[in-house]
C-alpha cells in the first residue's frame, strides 16, 4: 500500500513521502498562483479553482488567499461560497455538499498526529474525512477537526444532526430548524 493509499484508508501514514511531498509542491506553486490573481478577475478565477480543487460544482467562488494541502480530496457542490483565509487541509477527503456558505477564517482539518510518542516524533499521522452536508453556514473562525461531519441545514464547529443550531465553546446543539 503507498502512503496515500494508507492516508485514504485512514491507517497511519508518513507525509513525508517523496510522491505525496511532490504532490503539495505541486499544490504549492497552483496556489501562489491562484492566490495572486486579481480578485475581479472572475473567470479567470473560476478555471484556476477547478484546476485545484478534485471535483467543483456549478457557482463555485473561493475568495483569496485560499490554502489547502492537495486540493484534489476537496469535493464542493453547486452554490459553494468560501470567504477569505479558508485553510483546508485535505490529506483526507472533504465532502462538501451545495449551498454552502463558509465565513472567513475557517480551518477545515483532516490530519491528526499520532497519539504514541515514537510515532509522532517519526512524523506519521492519521487522517479522517470531513463531510458537511447541504445548506449549511459555518461561522468565522471555526475549526472543523478531523472525522467531522455537520448534517444538513446545521450551523457549526462539530458533528451535528441535521436541522440543528450549535454554538459555544464547546459547541452544543441549543435549537431544531
């Protein structure tokens, strides 16, 4: 199995990996230069992201700067809205579903180091995928950690049932839509 094969398969795995390394140099150089288009330049915007990201719906707007680890693990549907300073970190998958509006400042992560010692001074790490569903806000600043999902039509930092208000720290559901 190669290291991202085991990353995918949520096993512990070295970032490190010369073909996952050349991968984020990769992603490096297309983001630097998506991030110094101009911002009114919208098509041009548009194809840059889709050359980023692994799958991109209809009406697709990501405001810069922009980062993310690989892009390709990142799937949006259509009407998707990120707002500045969006970090995705997607050594793992991110499933994103239509009609989604993210504030700026949000971290969406997937990695997580590992939890013995000799591990995490090796490097290695686990990932877990993030799936947020249809219609859904997440606030400025939040940060999705890894193995989270947020059900449809929720407003939130961690796992929500669908049709559900969260917030504080630490979130909590306080209302059904």
């Amino acid at each position: 199995m190669t290291e991202k094969e085991k990353s995918h398969a949520e096993l512990l795995y070295q970032p490190q990996d010369p073909q996952l390394s050349a991968e984020r140099d990769c992603t490096v150089k297309k983001l630097y230069d998506y991030n110094q288009l101009h911002p009114l330049d919208r098509e041009t915007r548009s194809q840059a992201i889709r050359q980023i990201l692994g799958k991109a719906g209809d009406n697709c707007v990501v405001e810069q700067p922009f980062f993310c680890t690989y892009g390709y693990n990142i799937t949006v549907g259509d009407n998707f809205f990120l707002n500045v300073n969006g970090k995705l970190m997607d050594s793992g998958k991110i499933t994103i579903g239509n009609n989604v509006f993210i504030a700026p400042n949000v971290c969406i992560i997937t990695e997580e180091h590992a939890m013995d010692i000799e591990q995490r001074a090796a490097g290695l790490e686990y990932t877990h995928p993030v799936v947020i569903g249809d219609n859904v806000w997440i606030c400025t600043g939040a940060l999705i950690l890894p193995g989270v999902t947020i059900g449809d039509g929720s407003v939130v930092t961690k796992d929500v049932p669908a049709g559900c208000l969260a917030a504080g720290n630490p979130a909590r559901v306080i209302q059904r839509l």
